[in-house]
C-alpha cells in the first residue's frame, strides 16, 4: 500500500508570496488524495506583522492545510535594510531564522515516524528566498527540495544568468548603462539592463540575488507559477538543461476569491461592485497598483488630467506615499470629482478580482505584479504597464515586448527613478488601450482560454503538477 504523504511549505512572510502558496497548497490536495497534510511553515517579520492572522483566514475550511508559526525572533535584521536593500533584509531573515525551521521541521518528521498513520513527510516545497534551506535543512534531513517560484519563467531564466554574468563581471549593474544589451537566454529578445530588477543595482541587494541565483542548482526541480503556452520559449530552453533542475510549469495559480481588506467594510465592496453594475460592458478603465505600489500627489494630478481628457469611464484605486487612513480625494484636483461625475469611480481599496471579472472592465493599468498580471490575464483583460518595484520592470519587458500582450505606458518607471509619469504619456497609452481596436484584446482572450486550459486535467500545467506528485510519492527515501 502506497503511504500517504506530508509537504512541508516554507514561503517567505508577505501577502503575495503567502497567497500564491496557500493557493498552490490547495491546488495539490485538491487533486491528490495521497496528499495527507501540507504544514506551511509561517516565519515571522516586522515587515509583514498580520501574515499570521492573513494566512489563518486563507486556511480556515481547509483541515488538510495547517499552519505552523515560529517564534519572533529577539535580534531581526534592521529595517534600515529593508528600506535600502529588501531583497538582502529578506535573505537575512530566511538565515536567521534556520536554526528554529530546522527544529520545526526535524518535529515534524520524528512526529510522523512515531505515530501510527502510515504519512510520511516527502519534501520541502521552498519559496525562492529561501534556497538556503536547501543544504542547511533539506539535505541535513534527508528531504528533496523543491522552489516553488512566484514569479515566471523568464524570472528565472534572469536568474540562470545572473551567476554567470557574476563570474565575467564581478560587481553590480550600473545605473549608467542602462541601455546595455544583456543576452539572457531563455528570453526571445535581448534585455535593455534598465529593465531588470532595481535591487540589481544596490550592492547589497545585488550580493543577494547573486547567492540566491546560486541556490536554484541545488533543488531537486523548480515549480514555476506560469504555464508553458503563455510562456513557450523559456520552457522549452529549460527542458533542454541538463545540468539544472528540471522545471514545472505549474500556473496559473491564483486566488479567485477575493481577498478583502480587513480595514474595509462591506459597504465600500458593494459600493465599487453595484457602481460597475451600472456601466455599459467592456467600457470601464481599472487603475490599481498593489498592496505596496503608491504615488505621490503630483502623480495624482497627473493621471486625474489624463483621465479627463480621454473622457473615459474608469475606476481608480489610490494609494499615495502621504496617504494612511486619508480620504483619497483629498489629493486629487479641486472639482475633479464633480467634472468626471457618472463617468468614474475613486476608491482606496478594491477587490480587484471582482473588478477584474466584471463585465464593464475594458482595461487595467497595472503595477504588473506577477500575481496581478495572472488575474488579468485569467480574466481576459488587456493590461497598460506601470511597473513600481521588484521584478515588475522585467514582467512589463515581457508582457509588451516578448509577448505582445500588454500597451506600453512605461516599463522603466523604476530604473528612470520613478520620474513623473506625464499626462501625455497617460493619454497615450490609456487612449491605444481602450480605444485601439480588438486585436490586442483578442489576443489576451485567447491566452485566458490557454489558462484555463492548462489547469483542466490533461492540461499542460495539470500533466506538470502530476509529474511533480508522482516523484514525490514515488520517492520513499525519506
């Protein structure tokens, strides 16, 4: 008789990461029966102070999926660093961290040898910060490790290269060469440098990913969140790898139902979702830049004066670098509200896959988020790119010049250090989205039937996701 198995999950302590894991938790004993338990072992961070509380509310109907939450520690990292270099911050926790996941992990495993229900604990399934705990407790335990990346392929085909261009070079990327062509392979096209990562040209950071690149080599195999038809190219160039780690395409994973604010009532929900209920279809712009990207009040005013002047309808969630608890229309210009009266909708939070499900919705300028490009993808809805932070700058890359499935507002936001975006550059691409015709939009449907199907059983995704279950219950090592 095959024994039932136990996962061990170790995502790092945000909102996206956590969401994406849970959901991939899900997914995995949804459609496997052998699955007994997931523990996702949940790190503790001044940066992300609710994790605990987010993560308890995701997991709350399923009793197969337990949370497990370590102590805080007594000397964390200083915050400075996370201002300076977030990518480092992160590493540091991760280590930091090691010797209590180690006891957390080896309790598990002695658990499960003394009990009597015949599960045995299979693997580590890693968030790519968390490489370290390949060797440090992976193979200390006798487990496979497996990252589970909640990026895309191309992400890590960025991090494939980025060891080698550590050997010829030795240093960080230079704001001054931007324009530098960088051949990674895995990519259709080469890479303007200014489109990668902004950590990149932070020496601390930089000295992170360089360690965090290493690291992939040494999983037994990399779950991706993406699927092989969105993403051709670079699969097939990692198929072809023989002395990597074998990947899965295992996306899109995503969270269809919605995540609500804990700060916002009922009321601002119905209020958003009854107001699209009242527009004419495919008609209403959607504005929203995550859970971390804001603007300041000149960019406001900005994108109020674009949107006045396109003259379409949109609803425009706001975030501000000066704004907490404040009234977003506090920042915006006087009359503002009253000269776009019936026509658009300014909010704080909003539930952004109901919005994006919504009929009305014709277009999204997005921060191009990984897990917020999946959801307008999945949804059908064509995406303007306004990148922020992290690795949105080389997901906009990807989106308008490798996969032509986005308009370009502007993929450099980042590298041209968050330089006032201006009304013309807004009108422009506001203007090609939601008035250019059906082409690019049918493109994008077509993709979210490719989505869709990926994760139907025999789908491309699903056959992955299978193939990754069957070695781990097949494995009996550990």
């Amino acid at each position: 008789m095959v024994k039932e198995i136990e996962l061990i999950f170790i995502p790092v302590p945000s909102t996206g990461h956590l969401l994406v894991n849970i959901e991939f938790a899900k997914r995995l004993v949804d459609i496997d029966h052998r699955i007994h338990t997931i523990t996702i072992i949940n790190l503790n961070s001044p940066t992300s102070p609710h994790a605990s509380v987010f993560a308890r509310s995701l997991i709350v109907s399923q009793p197969r999926i337990r949370l497990h939450d370590l102590p805080a520690l007594q000397d964390h990292p200083s915050l400075d660093l996370y201002k300076r270099a977030p990518e480092a911050y992160i590493v540091q926790v991760v280590k930091k961290n090691t010797p209590q996941i180690k006891v957390a992990v080896t309790g598990i495993i002695d658990s499960r040898r003394r009990g009597s229900d015949s599960v045995r604990v299979a693997g580590l399934v890693l968030d790519f910060f968390c490489n370290s705990l390949i060797r440090e407790v992976g193979n200390e335990c006798n487990l496979p490790s497996y990252i589970f990346l909640t990026c895309n392929s191309r992400y890590l085909a960025m991090m494939k290269y980025i060891p080698d261009r550590h050997r010829k070079i030795g240093s960080e990327f230079d704001w001054k060469s931007g324009d530098e062509e960088l051949p990674v392979p895995g990519f259709v096209n080469s890479i303007p440098a200014k489109f990668m990562p902004p950590g990149l040209y932070n020496r601390e950071a930089y000295q992170a990913y360089v360690e965090l690149a290493r690291g992939f080599g040494d999983a037994k195999g990399i779950l991706v969140n993406s699927f092989a038809e969105l993403e051709p190219h670079p699969f097939d160039y990692f198929s072809r790898q023989v002395d990597y780690p074998p990947v899965y395409p295992v996306g899109p994973i995503l969270s269809l139902k919605d995540r609500a604010s804990p700060n916002e009532e009922t009321a601002d929900r119905d209020r958003i979702v009854g107001w699209l209920e009242d527009q004419p279809e495919s008609s209403v712009l959607f504005l929203c830049f995550g859970s971390r990207g804001s603007v300041d009040e000149p960019q406001v005013k900005e994108i109020a004066r674009a949107l006045e002047l396109v003259g379409c309808r949109f609803l425009w969630s706001i975030r501000t670098n000066s704004l907490v608890d404040t009234d977003p229309n506090d920042v915006l210009p006087d009359g503002f509200i009253d000269r776009v009266a019936g026509k658009g909708l300014v909010c704080g939070w909003a539930p952004q896959v109901e919005v994006l499900d919504h009929k009305a919705i014709r277009g999204f300028v997005s921060h191009c988020g990984w897990n917020s490009t999946l959801e307008s993808l999945w949804f059908g809805v064509p995406i303007a790119t306004w990148p922020m932070y992290a690795e949105q700058q080389l997901n906009a890359f990807t989106l308008v010049k490798e996969l032509e499935l986005a308009v370009d507002l502007r993929m450099d936001y980042v590298s041209s250090r968050g330089g006032l975006v201006t009304c013309d550059e807004i009108v422009r691409a506001v203007r090609s989205l939601m008035d250019g015709g059906e082409g690019l939009k049918m493109k994008v449907k077509e993709m979210a039937d490719a989505a869709r199907k990926a994760v139907m059983d025999g789908g491309s995704s699903s056959l992955a996701t299978a193939r990754f279950i069957g070695e781990l219950v097949d494995d009996g090592s550990c």
